[in-house]
C-alpha cells in the first residue's frame, strides 16, 4: 500500500464526515443519503437534485408500496432500493445523511433512529410540530454530534439574502417593521395528493394548519433577520374559512411578534386567491421589497409620500446555498460552517417552533403570550 492510499483509508474510517476538507470530499465521493418517507410532496425536490452530483440516494424507506411505485415509475429508480423501515435501510446500507419527507410528527422518530448511528440529518420545515419534539431532537443531535438542518424554500431564495444584505447596509435605515406573507389556495385546492393532504390536513400529523405550515416561513425569516432576538411577545388569531376543505385545522392565521425596537406581523393562510411567498421589510428612511424569489424593489422616502425606487432582478444564489441537498453536503463534508442563527440551522429552528406554539396558545387563549 501506497501512503497515499493509507492516507485516505484513515479518513474514510476515522474521521467523521463533517471534518473532511473539500479535497477529501472529492476522494470520498458524492454524500450518500437516505431518503425517509415519500408522502411530503416536497421530496420531488431531492429526486431533482440529485443529478446536480453532490449526493446519491442509496435508499428510500417508504411502506406504502404503491406510492413508492409511483416515485420510483417517475424517476427510474428500482424498487430494490426501498425499504420499509429505517432499520432495514441502515443495516443493509452504509448512509451518511437522511432527509425526510413524511409527517412533521415523524421528524422526531428520524432523529431517533438516525442520531445514535452519527447520521445527519435534514427535515423539511418546521423542525418539529411542538416544542417537546424540539428539545428532544436537540438533545439527541447534540448528544451524538450530528448536524440537524431544517429546510425552506425561501432560503434558496437570492431576494431573501439580498434584503438582508441591503438592511445590514443600512440602506433603508433601522428596521421598524417587518412583514412577511406564504401561502397559497389551499392545499386542497392546489391539487395536492391524497397522501400528502391526509396529514397535512391533520392537527397531531401536522401540528396544526396554515399557521404551522405557512406561518413557520415568516418565524424563520424573522429570527434570521433579527440575529436570534427573542420576541418579547407573540399574539395570534387563526380562523377557519374553509371547513369544507379543511375539516380539522385552522386555514387562516395572523402573528404579530414585538420585539424591543420592531415589530412584525406574519400572515400564513391557505386563502390567498394567488400563491405567494414575500416579505417587507421597513425601515426609518424606505422599504425593501422582496416580492419572489428574483425580484426585488427598494424604495427611498422623498418627503411625505413620494419615494425613488430601485428595481433587481437578482441571480441564483452561487453553490451550495442555491440548493438544500447541496448546502447539506457541504455541511456535512466540513466545507461550510452555517452560522448560529443560520436559515437552516438547529438553533434558529427551535426558537420557530417556540414562536408556533406561542401563537397557538395566543389564538386559542385570545391573549397576548410572553416569552421568557
């Protein structure tokens, strides 16, 4: 054997992959993953990615067969790739990271399966569907030394690090108020399938309804943007405008968080006539405008209502932070540190599902809820 050779055997063995450099990540091969669930249509995403070359799929763990079927018709996977459970995926593969696609009720059992073996972990957003779920994750990620991301679509986004690049400018001048709008006609009525809607629409499976599912972008933007602040309050409403679609969760939900020097009101609902993901940010000399994922507008105050503004059409975000399944292997391999408050990282997620359960307790009290 070669020293070469020997060198990069101890690697392989002995160091963990979130230690490995870029040039060994590069001797290692792409990230090997396990894909845990298929009933989050969001997994698409993955199936898409991978082509990219960063990661390989070595299994999926889905016990609904025909919906594995489904997938594995539409990508060209073989079936001999999916497991019913973890435990067969992880005894018969050698996996480095999982990302899951099932219920946000599940989150906490991929974490308790995958953690103890020093498998890494990514779930779609929220991390978790309460805060006991949340703890218990960070305990065990922490415990076992794992990196636990969490995954939204307007991370990816180049107008929402462009907003806050402009705020961190002072370009607009010091943030007063922050408005951040999600959603869509509900997921019913966008077409969703039934095993998605099924839990979806589910208070335990999903933790709630639109506040849960649209409500935790606008958390998750403001803790970013604020540095990890805490709201010193959260009050909240949710409604029902859809009984008939969404039998069992609310549709409709406005937050309002008070900060010490800013306010902010997030408004998830499954009712907009349009789909959206947006937000606003006002500060005391103009307003950014981040209206999609491309386009962004600022606007400069000329005496009482006038303004001059400013038009982007920004680019997508350079590599890895232009895709979740990238970011993740660059984390994992060493090659990216995220920072403490980070869009994707543990401790910003924990404070969204502390500000969720918040407003889930304001709504359903009609009362203001403090954060310690």
């Amino acid at each position: 054997m070669n020293v070469r050779f020997l060198h990069i055997l101890f690697i392989a063995i002995f160091l963990r992959p979130a230690q490995l450099s870029a040039q060994d990540h590069e001797q290692v091969g792409p990230l090997r993953v396990g894909v845990i669930g298929l009933t989050h249509t969001h997994v698409h995403w993955i199936f898409g990615s991978e082509p990219r070359g960063d990661f390989d799929i070595v299994g999926i763990v889905e016990p609904n067969e025909k919906l594995a079927m489904s997938y594995a018709q539409q990508y060209g996977f073989s079936m001999n790739m999916v497991y019913p459970t973890m435990d067969e995926l992880f005894a018969e593969k050698s996996v480095e990271a999982v990302t899951a696609f099932g219920t946000i009720y599940e989150h906490l059992e991929v974490v308790e399966e995958a953690a103890p073996r020093g498998i890494h972990v990514m779930v779609e957003k929220p991390l978790a569907v309460n805060m006991e779920h949340a703890r218990r994750m960070e305990e065990l990620a922490k415990k076992h030394d794992i990196h636990l991301l969490t995954n939204y679509e307007t991370t990816w986004y180049p107008s929402t690090q462009k907003a806050k690049a402009l705020v961190q400018e002072d370009a607009i001048g010091s943030v007063r108020k922050v408005m951040v709008q999600d959603g869509h006609k509900g997921p019913k009525k966008i077409g969703v399938n039934q095993e998605f809607l099924d839990w979806l629409t589910d208070p335990v499976q999903n933790g709630g309804g639109a506040e849960i599912d649209f409500g935790c972008y606008g958390a998750n933007l403001l803790t970013w943007l604020m540095d990890g602040e805490r709201p010193n309050s959260v009050v909240a409403i949710a409604q029902q405008l859809q009984a008939e679609n969404n039998p069992k969760v609310n549709d409709e939900s406005i937050i309002l968080l008070q900060y010490d020097s800013t306010v902010a009101v997030i408004q998830g609902s499954w009712n907009w006539p349009i789909g959206r993901k947006d937000l606003e940010i006002y500060g005391l000399r103009g307003v950014v405008y981040a209206d999609n994922k491309t386009d962004l507008r600022v606007r400069i105050s000329e005496g009482y209502d006038g303004f001059e503004e400013q038009k982007m059409t920004l680019e997508d975000l350079p590599r890895p932070f232009d895709d979740p399944f990238s970011l993740l292997t660059s984390v994992v391999r060493g090659t990216t540190t995220l920072e403490r408050y980070d869009l994707s990282s543990l401790e910003n997620n924990l404070l969204v599902v502390e500000i969720l359960d918040a407003a889930r307790k304001s709504a359903e009290s009609n009362a203001a809820v403090f954060l310690e």
